[in-house]
C-alpha cells in the first residue's frame, strides 16, 4: 500500500450532517471535501418507492486524502460509530498529490 490513501465515504442524506460533524471533529482529519451525488444500482430495498420509479437516489460523497494508516484508524473507528448505516466506502492509493503555484 502507498503513503497515502483516497478514502471515499457514499452516506444517506440522513446521516450526511452527522458524519459532517464527526469528520470536523476526527483528530487526524485536516480536511475533506463533499459532493451530492445520485446513487444508481440494484439496492432498490434502500430506496423510497419515488426514488425507484426515478431509478436513483440522493447520496452524499466524502472524499479524504490522508495517510492510509490514519484512513485504516478512521474505517476502524466508522464502523463502529455509524455500524448498521449502510455507509459504502472505497479506498484507493494516492500515486501523486501537491498544489499547482
């Protein structure tokens, strides 16, 4: 595994602001970004019935770049805060990371 990881967070909108907040307040998070997003799939037991006819649902995205150590500590600690969300979560090596000046 590289230095550092992608970590990629898919939540329900109703837990977005928990996770929001929760994410603020992680020790070793500097910083995240978030999307809204559509979830589409074969999960049709998670969707409402108006979000089956429209062949999506609304999801919130988190993305978080930071050592995959850290990420390994945060996916420990996420499973057991928000066990039994449905959360998915995907995490990738980083090749190359910097600013453009």
């Amino acid at each position: 595994m590289s230095e550092n990881c992608l970590l990629n967070l898919v939540v329900a909108p109703e837990i977005e602001d928990a996770v929001t907040d929760w994410l603020l307040e992680y020790p070793t998070v500097s910083g995240f970004s978030s999307y809204s997003i559509s979830g589409h799939g074969s999960s049709e037991q998670r969707m409402t019935l108006a979000e089956q006819v429209a062949g999506r649902c609304r999801q919130q995205l988190f993305q978080l770049h930071l050592p995959c150590v850290d990420a390994q500590a945060l996916l420990s600690d996420i499973k057991q805060v928000f066990r039994g969300s449905g959360m998915h979560y995907w995490l990738l090596p980083v090749i190359d990371a910097g600013h453009v000046d």
